[in-house]
C-alpha cells in the first residue's frame, strides 16, 4: 500500500506513462497546424538553403551565375532554330520569337522543379536521418530554386519581347499574379512527387518522359492553333484545363500584344489557373504532410 502510494506511475501501462508525462513517439507525424508552425519557422532556412544549391549548381563553371541568364537564352535559341526556321511553327503567330521564348520559360520553371523533386528526398537521406526538421522543407527549397532562376529568365524574356517589337503596356502588370498562381501549383507538385519518388525510386526515371509529354501538350513549342485544328473538339476542351498551357497562355496574353490562344475567354483562364493552384498547392501540401512520418526509414 506505501509503495502504491510512493508511486503514482505504477500500474500504468507504457502509452499512459507516456502521455502522463508528455513523451511522444520518434518521428512522429506533428498535427497539420503545428506543422505549418514549424515550416514557417524553418523559412530562412528553406530561403538559404535555395541560394546555396543555386550558386553550388555554377560553382564550377568559369562564367558562374552568368549561366542563370545564357541557359534559358541557349535553349530558346535551340528551339527557334529547329522549330521557328526548321520546321516553321511560326506561320500564324505574329512574333514567333517571344512566343515561343515565353512558353519555354515559363515551362522550364514547372519541369525543373517537379523533375528535381523526385530526388528530394530519397537524394537527401543522409541529412533527413542527421537532423529534425519538416522535411517539406526540402521541395520547397527546390522550387524556390527553380523560383529564383525563373527571375533571370523573365529579364531575358522581356529583352526579348522589347528587342521584337512588343510595346511596354500595363498588361505586362499581369505577369507577375500569372507567376505567383504558377509558382504555387509548383511548389505543391514538387511536393507531392517528393512523396511519391520518396517510395518508388524508379519515378526520376519515368519523370522525364511524362514531362515531355506535357511540354507538347502544352502548346510551348508551336501554336496552339495546331490543337483546335488537328484534334478532335473533346480533346481541345480537356486541354483548355490543361495547367501550364494555361499558365504559359496567361504570361504571353500579358506580354504580346497578338498572340493565338486556345482559352478565348480570359476571365475563364484566370478561373482556371487560380482553381488548380489551390487544388494542387493545398493538395499536395496535404499529401506530403501526411507522409511525414515516413521519411528516412526504410
């Protein structure tokens, strides 16, 4: 009778000793709300960690982060020459050059970022095992790369469209809400494909074919006229809600002053891009956290 009342504990089994005491499992998995806390916490980090892997990425090269601006500048010279002079996509398209810039750039932002989130965090096991942070800490972190590249990006895209002939007008305003939708469906797709490559490692593999798929699906290389022309109207339809071509769509409607479109109605498209930046920001933000626990065992 003394010893059960020396001891408040005895009798209790481990969960409740646990609870009484404020123990919680390892790694386990923080409540939606506390774990929103801790990655705001952990911003500075993600903003740090995005400007390291950036500069690392040209620490080699002799031009450095000069690469950030003549990457994208190559790439839309390679495209024109095969697709503007080649293959001549630009009939039907007035300027051809920003159209085709733009859509590659805007592009490129998504495509980067989702096919670097694959490795997010099966590619950082080593660090996810040293340290306890929110591991959505990681994607994050590369779409705020990808992010800060896409800046040098839009200051060559708009060297672009000035140097072609497109005047300065207050639609170029619009660009930048076009971006933020853009950047926040992003950042919850490279979340959830951090998820899904973190358990079926053959992902980075297949990722680059399903993104090419989606670049010529997306309208980038050509004009879009091409899809309501060649293809059946269901399909046109299903491809006006299409996520990017809807997002690269909006960035040239704010850039050119004549421009082909498959959404006709802009009100729609504006709809469209802020419906799919919360479903796929929410949702893959969900997604992720719900694996938390997951993360680095195995």
């Amino acid at each position: 009778m003394a010893n059960a009342l020396a001891d408040p504990d005895s009798g209790l089994t481990p969960a409740q000793l646990a609870a009484r005491h404020g123990l919680r499992v390892a790694g386990e998995r923080p409540s939606l709300g506390r774990y929103t806390r801790q990655l705001w916490q952990y911003r500075h980090f993600i903003a740090a960690y995005a400007s390291a892997k950036l500069t690392a990425s040209f620490s080699n090269a002799r031009l450095g982060q000069l690469w950030q601006v003549l990457t994208p500048l190559t790439n839309a010279a390679v495209y024109y020459l095969i697709f503007g002079l080649v293959l001549e996509q630009s009939r039907g398209v007035d300027n051809f050059l920003a159209y085709l810039t733009t859509g590659v750039f805007i592009f490129n932002f998504t495509q980067t970022s989702v096919q670097n989130g694959t490795k997010a965090i099966s590619g950082q096991l080593g660090l996810i095992r040293a340290l306890h942070f929110p591991r959505a800490s990681l994607p994050l972190a590369i779409t705020t790369t990808q992010f800060q590249q896409l800046f040098g990006s839009i200051v060559v895209l708009l060297v672009i469209v000035l140097v072609t002939g497109e005047p300065i007008t207050l639609m170029w305003l619009m660009l930048v809400p076009a971006v933020l939708l853009q950047a926040i469906f992003t950042a919850g797709l490279t979340m959830a494909v951090a998820r899904l490559g973190s358990k079926a490692t053959d992902l980075k593999q297949v990722m680059p074919f399903i993104l090419r798929a989606w670049m010529y699906g997306s309208g980038v290389l050509y004009s879009v006229e091409l899809f309501a022309r060649n293809l059946p109207e269901w399909t046109t339809t299903v491809l006006q809600f299409n996520p990017l071509l809807v997002y690269i769509e909006l960035a040239r409607v704010s850039l050119l002053e004549s421009t082909p479109l498959l959404n006709e109605s802009l009100p729609q498209a504006w709809l469209i891009a802020l419906g799919w930046a919360l479903v796929m920001g929410i949702g893959g933000y969900l997604y992720f956290w719900r694996g938390e626990q997951e993360y680095g065992r195995g």
